[in-house]
C-alpha cells in the first residue's frame, strides 16, 4: 500500500490550495479515504469521502471551505480548500478510512 500526498506549500490568508493523494497497492475503488492533519499538539479528522465520492463528511472548522472528492479511474483523492486561514496551518495527511495506512504528508502553510 502506498499513499503520496501533493500539492501543500506557502498561501496568504484567504487563498487556495488543492491537495492530490495518489494511492497504489490496493483497490483503491472499494475503500473510503479521509484526510487528517496534524499541528502542533493537535491532529484533526478533516474531511472523508466514501468508496463511490456520493457521501462526504467535514470538520466543523472547514465546513463550507474545503471540499474532498476523488477520481476512482486515477485512484486519486484531493482536497481543494478554500479561503485558508493561518490556523488551517499543518501537514496533511491521507488514510485509507479506519485503517493504519498513511503517506507522508504534506505541508500547508498559511502567512502573510
């Protein structure tokens, strides 16, 4: 199983990024995927999408900013978020939903 996380970087307040996972090693189509990120002292369930993309949950704090979808023919899972703000700051995870496989993360970091 392999899990690459893309796309973090440096972003002013209120702009955009959008976080690609690619996955390998396994049916990616038949599992659902979240997105974690952790600070400091802090790791937080951000958002998960289930095996078809028809069923999304979010954060509370990201509701409404960040979407999670993904591409079963490209075995991809994004995160396109929106109107960042310095606390949305942290390296970003993917995971297969209720397992102990993750990438190795990406960093997002949001400052004037």
């Amino acid at each position: 199983v392999q899990l690459v996380e893309s796309g973090g970087g440096l972003v002013q307040p209120g702009g955009s990024l959008r976080l690609s996972c690619a996955a390998s090693g396994f049916t990616f189509s038949s599992r659902a995927m979240s997105w974690y990120r952790q600070a400091p002292e802090k790791r937080e369930l951000v958002a998960s999408i289930n095996s078809a993309g028809g069923s999304t949950d979010y954060a509370d704090s990201v509701k409404g900013r960040f979407t999670i979808s993904r591409d079963n023919a490209k075995n991809t899972v994004y995160l396109q978020m929106n109107s960042l703000k310095p606390e949305d700051t942290a390296v970003y995870y993917c995971n297969i939903k209720w397992t102990a496989y993750w990438g190795q993360g990406t960093q997002v970091t949001v400052s004037s």
